[in-house]
C-alpha cells in the first residue's frame, strides 16, 4: 500500500498561498514543486506533462491495484491537481475491467445521443472508420454541457489506432478564466451560457455515429443554462464553462448579441499555453475532469480506423 507521505507527494502547493480543500486533507509533509508520487507496490509515479495541465501516472495496473484504496486516494488526488491524467500499459483490461475502475471515482452514466454497448451500456465506442470523414467530437469542447447535470469526468481508453495521429488536445479552463482581465471577470459574473446538442459545430461529427444507431435517431434536441463561470465543487476554483461545440448565447441574450464575447472566449480559452497534448497508445487510458477542462480529438488520419471505449461519470449541478 501506499504509506501516507508517499500520497502526499503527489501535490504541490497551488499558485495560492493558502492551500486547497483537497491539500488540507493530506499530511503536511506535501513540498511545492514535487510533481511525483513513488512506492514499492505499487512504485506509482506521477509525471507532469506540461505547464498548463496533464500528467502521466505510471506503476499501477488499473485492474488489479485499485483494490488498494490509498491508490485510488492518490489517482484522485491526481486528477485534481492536474485536471487530465494518463496511463499507458492498460491493454489487458476487459470490459468490466474498464467499468469496473471508473466506479472507484463516480457513478458511470450514459451518453444520451449514442447508444452503449451490448453488455456494458455505460461504454460506447467513440469510432472513425476507415472511409469516414468526421470524428466523433472533433472540435473543442467539454462533455454534453446541454445536460442539467453535465458528467463530472470521461475516460477513454485506446482499443484500435490508426499508425500516426489521432492525439487529444486538452485545455486548463482554470487559466482560462484566471487569465481574463478584472473587467471582463466582472461582465461574465452572473451570467449564464445556453448549451444545445443541436448546435452544428458538434452535431456534424456524430452524423455516423447517429445514422447507425436507433437510439441516436429519436432523440430530441437538449438544452440547459450553466454559469459562464463555474466554480469547481472539489478545488474551490473558478472555470471558463462555455464551448465552441455546445454553446449558443447567454441567457436573456439573443445569438446575435452573444455571438462577439462567445466568439472572443472561445479562441481565448484554447490559446496554446493553456493546453497539453496526448500521444495515444493501444491500452493508454486518459480521465479528465470535465468541470475544467475541454478536450479536442485531432482529425488528421484519414483512411484508418480508430477505435477506442469511453465512460462518463455523474456530475452536479455546475454552480
């Protein structure tokens, strides 16, 4: 198991002085700058990616150590230090195995427009053939936001990928938000963006996906209102919550009227310094935080199939 200390070191201080509801928690002996979290069994280890968010974990097997709850303490910890993290080596995981790890983090629901699997209908498989043009998701964005109660987190795991591409991009929308000036802080208090699954920059790359499946094809139109700003429930941190996928206009605006400010966050929130990008391998897992950062799968495989299994975990009411 993992002794205590050891989880520790798997934080560091936050950019504030004081510390984070979730550092509080953990013994005092966590050192700013330490990014790493080392055991003999399991020898964990956390490696950041980049300076913005992402981490790759390494020495645990998601199968068979989570059974260890100091494990799951440590990946959660992870996962909100660092808002996305990795793991590579994960091929062996079954199905149920595969659920089986997300439910350590959250309750796993389904995905309203695409139908999951046979046996397992919390997963569905998020694929690109070989003579399709769209992927599924190609465009930034966070996880159904037109739900009342978008999902808290998503993983994914690489089953089948094409020799070159496919890479996820993510960005840290703590930054985003962090990074806007005092002014526009103030315009976007109290405001709340309108998220439809109608909208088209993200209903074109599900048309395959929707045409072949009998539960995509009745579904109706979603839409909901969530702050502009989002306040994580866990890290006490504000976060830019509008996309260029989902969201439509602020609330007692019309599109025309939003479509300025929309247009400016949503470059603002994907600027390069606030993203980290992902190198798939078959077997690599990815679980990343939805309440604060967006994702953008890169479309530049055309010809291959890419393959991969995805759950959703429950979220709250964004507030």
């Amino acid at each position: 198991m993992i002794a205590r200390n050891h989880v520790c070191r798997l934080l560091r201080h936050s950019r504030s002085s004081a510390l984070q509801p979730w550092h509080r928690a953990l013994s005092s002996t966590t050192t700013a700058g330490v990014n790493e979290c080392r055991d003999a069994t399991p020898s964990l280890v956390v490696k950041r990616m980049a300076g913005a968010c992402g981490a790759e974990i390494s020495g645990v097997d998601l199968a068979k150590d989570l059974s260890d709850p100091n494990v799951v303490q440590a990946v959660r910890h992870a996962l909100l230090e660092h808002s996305v993290i990795f793991f590579h080596g994960q091929a062996h995981l079954t199905r149920h195995d595969f659920l089986a790890f997300s439910k350590h983090f959250g309750t796993p629901v389904k995905y309203p427009m695409v139908s999951g699997l046979a046996d397992h209908p919390e997963i569905i498989e998020v694929l690109k053939r070989e003579n399709e043009k769209n992927n599924f998701g190609g465009v930034w964005h966070s996880d159904t936001t037109y739900l009342h109660q978008p999902p808290m987190a998503t993983i994914l795991i690489a089953r089948e990928l094409p020799p070159y591409g496919g890479d996820t991009c993510f960005a840290n929308q703590y930054l985003a938000y962090e990074t806007l000036s005092d002014g526009l802080k103030k315009t976007l208090e109290g405001l709340r963006a309108v998220s439809s699954s109608a909208k088209a920059d993200v209903s074109k790359t599900r048309e395959d996906r929707i045409k072949e499946d009998a539960n995509g094809s009745t579904q109706k139109d979603l839409e909901s209102a969530h702050p502009a700003v989002r306040t994580h429930p866990e890290t006490g941190r504000k976060a830019l919550y509008i996309n260029v996928a989902h969201t439509t206009r602020f609330d007692g605006w019309s599109e025309e009227e939003s479509k300025p400010l929309l247009d400016y966050l949503c470059q603002h929130q994907v600027k390069l310094e606030f993203t980290c990008r992902f190198n798939w391998k078959v077997g690599s897992v990815a679980f990343w935080d939805n309440r604060c950062v967006q994702h953008n799968p890169v479309n530049d495989y055309h010809g291959f199939k890419r393959s991969m299994h995805r759950i959703t975990l429950a979220g709250d009411t964004p507030r």
